[in-house]
C-alpha cells in the first residue's frame, strides 16, 4: 500500500540550502561556482510517483520530496515507497501521480506488467 504523504522532511515553495541536504530534508543542492541557482518547480510537494528504473524499467513507486531547476534541468528528490531509497532524477524521469492517495494504483509490479514492461 502506499504510505500517508510526510509531514516533514521535505522541501517546499524555496530552493534547498546545504544545510538542508545535511538534515536529511533534501536530497541535493544546485550550485554553479560556488553559488547557489536552484528555483522551486511549480508542483505540489510532497507527491506521489513513479519512477522510471534506468537499469529495469520497472516503474518504482516513490514520493516526490523536492522539485527544483537551475533553468536547463528540471531536477526531483524522491524517495522509494518500498526501501525508503533516496533517489534524484529529472522530471522527465517521473510520472507524477498527485497527493490523493485514493486515486493511485497499487505499488507493485501489477502495474509495470499493465504498461507492458
């Protein structure tokens, strides 16, 4: 089943700071030269979605903690639903499922098998 959306730990409506990486309540930090460029993504923080495995697939189940861009790369912190692993990727790499936890599908491989993976 898909778990309550945090409360805390993540970072919504400003661009991460260092320190915020080394909380624990980001996963990364855009940066240029030394200073900092990252601007929040207009998209609801925390969410639901799936991640695009790069090595299977296989679409991992996860929750959007950060969504960030330095004006070239749409960026996103999540982590895995299943072993609450810290992963950063494009938005690209998202399929964004919202934060109505009643419309998702299960988070298992059902669903990778219905979108023919």
């Amino acid at each position: 089943m898909w778990p309550p959306l945090p409360a805390t730990g993540f970072i919504k409506g400003r661009a991460a700071t260092k320190q915020d990486v080394n909380s624990g309540d980001a996963a990364f930090f855009l940066e240029s030269n030394g200073k900092p460029e990252g601007r929040p993504l207009n998209i609801d923080i925390p969410q639901y979605a799936l991640l695009r495995d790069e090595t299977t697939g296989a679409d991992v189940p996860v929750i959007i903690v950060q969504a960030e861009t330095n004006g070239v790369s749409d960026i996103v912190g999540c982590i895995a639903v299943g072993n609450h692993t810290l992963h950063i990727a494009t938005l690209k790499e998202v399929s964004l499922l919202g934060t109505d936890i009643t419309n998702l599908p299960a988070p298992n491989n059902a669903l990778e098998r219905e979108r023919g993976q």
